[in-house]
C-alpha cells in the first residue's frame, strides 16, 4: 500500500468508496454515515462515501475547488 500524505484545505472534499459488503441494503447509510464522520475526523473536511460491495482497496480523490474571483454586482 502506498500513501502520499496532502494536507487538505477548507473548502475540500475527499471522495472515496467503501465496501460494504454483506450488509443489508437497510443499514448501508448508517454504516457510511459512521465511518464518514470518522473520516471527516481524520482528514478535518468534508467525505462523500461511495457504497460499493467487493472492492478491497481504498482509493481518496481530494477535490479542491480553484480560487474564484467574486463577481461585481451589476
């Protein structure tokens, strides 16, 4: 396994799936609801969680939104 340590900025999201297994349909938000709270601990911003059954690794896309300009008001 191979991990690059990127420090995360606010305004972040982290995007990864998570493999639910054989848990039943019923109880698959629940169960992303508690390891995405302990993932939003960890990395100190906002985790979207893709349920998905059979995956063995863990693959995090950090978006990051550009800097924008704030338009004038017309």
């Amino acid at each position: 396994m191979n991990v690059n340590i990127v420090e995360t900025q606010p305004g972040d999201i982290v995007i990864t799936p998570i493999d639910v297994g054989n848990i039943p349909p019923s109880e698959v938000d629940a169960y992303c609801k508690k390891n995405g709270d302990l993932l939003k601990d960890v990395f100190g911003c906002e985790v979207v969680l893709l349920p998905v059954r059979g995956t063995d690794c863990w693959d995090f896309t950090i978006i990051r939104k550009s800097k924008t300009k704030k338009s004038k008001k017309v």
